[in-house]
C-alpha cells in the first residue's frame, strides 16, 4: 500500500493519503486490537500505538484511522480561525533515507470547522481522541494564551486530551512559547474543564530547557507530555531546505534518548503523567521499545508512510509473539 504513495509528488502523497487510506480500508479494516491496554485519568486505550498530530488535521477521517488499528487519534494542530499553510513547496520526503520534511505552517480549516467533523463522529468512535491545539500565525505570541484558552475551552466537550502544541518549527517564534509555560498554561488547563492537558514538546531543546519546561508543566498542573515534535537539524549532506521541520529516522534515537532523559528527571512525578513517545517509531520493534522504556503511549506518522498502514496490526502481533515467548521460557 505505502508503495503508491513513493510514486506521487510529496505534496499529492500527502494530501492523497487519507482518501487512498479510506479506500483501502474500506477493502481491509484492521480490528482494535486489545494489547497493553490501560486507562489515564477514566480514558480507556485498548492499545498504546496511536495517529499523531499532523495526519489528520480537521479531523475528517477517523474512522479511517480507527480501521488501521488505531489506539487511540490525534487530531490537528486545529487554529482558531482558518488559515492556509505557508506558501510554496511545504512537503518533500527522502525514501532512501526514511525523512519526512515538511513547512506547512498549521494549514487548518478553523476551530468551528474541526469541532463539527469532530462532534458529529466522536459518538461512534470508541477510542479515545485527542484534539491537538495551536494559534493563528497572525496571533503575536504575547497574546498566544488568548488563542490556546479558547480552543481548549471549546475542544474539551469533544476531545478526551488536549495537545498544546508549542513545538512546530512552522509557525515563526512559536517554539519561544516553550520558554515561559509556568506564565499562562494554567490558564489553559483551567480552560480545559477536566481534560487531561499534554504538551508536546521539540526535539531541540536543550537538556536543561527540557527539563525546564517539563517543570515548568508539571507545576502548572498538565497532564502529560508529548515527545517530541519534528526537528530542525539536518544530516550531513542534506537536500532539504533549513527552515522546516524533519521527521522520520533522524529522530530515532534524539527522541528515545528525549524519552530516557525525561523519565529519569521526572522521577516519581512519572506516576501521575502521561508519557507520549513519537519520532522516528520506523518498525515495530521501535515501538515496543519505547514502551519497554516507559513510554505509555506511542505515535508513528513516519511509519505509516515508510513502512505502511500494516504498521498498526504488525505491532500487535509483534507483541503477541513476543508473549508467547515470554510465557514458553517461563513455564
Ligand atoms: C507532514 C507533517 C505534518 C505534521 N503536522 C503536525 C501538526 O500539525 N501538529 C503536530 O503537533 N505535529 C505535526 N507533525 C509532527 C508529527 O506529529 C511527529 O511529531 C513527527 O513527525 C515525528 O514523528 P515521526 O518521526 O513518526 O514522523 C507533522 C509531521 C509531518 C511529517
């Protein structure tokens, strides 16, 4: 299936995914899977291998997510208002090299487009759904607050989490948000009536940045963390541009290492959180991994491109396998 997707333009694949993954999976539905289920804050997750940001962006498509075996979606970055992406080429891919690129600057249909899409299938979906959330470009990040508090107020009847994302590298100054969390994030998560509120955070940070803003969240009374956004290094030798954000295998070890790091400052707090880990999950090996490291939940948007909508069920037996071997040495 992900081989037709290597033979179109990047900015035809990526739109083209979610219609050519509907009619797929309108042949071959996966079911949900129960495995390592558990449940955060009363959510239920039948399994821990979820859609990340950026896949579904309004929210148009989650039957079609939930049909691949899905855990749990996450949909977004929605902003307030609608606004197009940045112009110009804003997707590109390296196959050879499993890297994702992209600049798309939050492309979004609005809030009061999403929350429809989002409210007319949220009764039949049964997993849990996650709304990511980011302002507008043309919302100075001074006043950043005013937009994040308004799409959590208004997500939270909807959505089981909220994602504040402060992490893309596609919107001009957003990654500063990242700087000083403990001024305003309360406020969201005040906003937020109960939900759960998680930020997801950049792969570039420095190590005391990190562990600054985890923190700084932490204090602030949030949920749980998302690790990690797209980043902006670049391998030696690169084709793609400076600006834009990168994912795929350039994050496989950056966001386990992230993962390792931050479980180990956040200690005993850990027990109260929701650890998500994302970036460069490329098999799924990768992904029982990080959950062996103590991630709760995981993510793959690379996975899906580079290794295909299988990834979902593959996992799973993975898993089964592994148990089974497990249950063979042990009796
Ligand atoms: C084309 C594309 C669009 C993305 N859009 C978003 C987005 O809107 N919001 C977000 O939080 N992350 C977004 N991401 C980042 C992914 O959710 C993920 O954090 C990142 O790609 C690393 O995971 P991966 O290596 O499995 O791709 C996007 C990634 C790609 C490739």
């Amino acid at each position: 299936m992900n081989s037709w997707l290597k033979w179109l333009p990047p900015s035809w694949a990526h739109g083209l995914a979610p219609v050519g993954l509907g009619i797929y999976t309108s042949f071959k539905k996966f079911p949900t899977r129960e495995w390592r289920s558990f449940e955060f804050a009363g959510v239920r997750f039948p399994n821990p291998l979820g859609i990340p940001g950026g896949m579904d962006k309004n929210g148009t498509s989650l039957e079609t997510w939930k049909s691949l075996g899905a855990g749990f979606i996450e949909v977004g970055t929605v902003t307030p208002y609608a606004q197009k992406g940045n112009p110009g080429t804003v997707i590109d891919r390296d196959w050879h090299e499993q890297l994702l690129w992209n600049k798309l600057g939050f492309p979004s249909h609005g809030s009061d487009d999403v929350f429809f899409n989002l409210k007319s299938q949220k009764s039949e979906l049964k997993i849990p759904l996650f709304v990511n959330i980011g302002k507008n470009r043309t919302r100075p990040n001074e006043e950043a607050e005013v937009d994040y508090i308004y799409l959590a107020d208004r997500f939270s009847e909807v959505a089981d989490a909220l994602v504040v994302n402060v992490s893309s590298p596609n919107t001009l100054g957003l990654r500063d948000l990242q700087k000083n969390l403990n001024s305003w994030l309360k406020k969201v998560i005040d906003a937020s009536r109960g939900k759960p509120v998680l930020v997801k955070l950049s792969p570039d940070l420095s190590q005391e940045d990190l562990f600054s803003c985890l923190d700084q969240c932490e204090e602030a009374g949030c949920a749980g963390f998302i690790l990690t956004n797209t980043t902006s290094q670049r391998p030696g030798g690169s084709k793609f541009p400076v600006e834009g954000g990168l994912s795929g295998k350039i994050l496989t070890e950056t966001s386990r290492n992230i993962l390792k790091k931050s479980l180990l400052h956040l200690g005993p707090r850990k027990n109260h959180l929701l650890v998500v880990s994302v970036g460069g999950i490329l098999t799924p090996e990768e992904a029982l991994a990080r959950l062996d490291l103590g991630a709760d939940l995981v993510q793959t948007y690379s996975g899906l491109v580079f290794y295909g909508p299988q990834f979902f069920e593959d996992t799973y037996q993975r898993e089964a396998q592994n148990r089974n071997i497990e249950q063979r040495v042990e009796s």
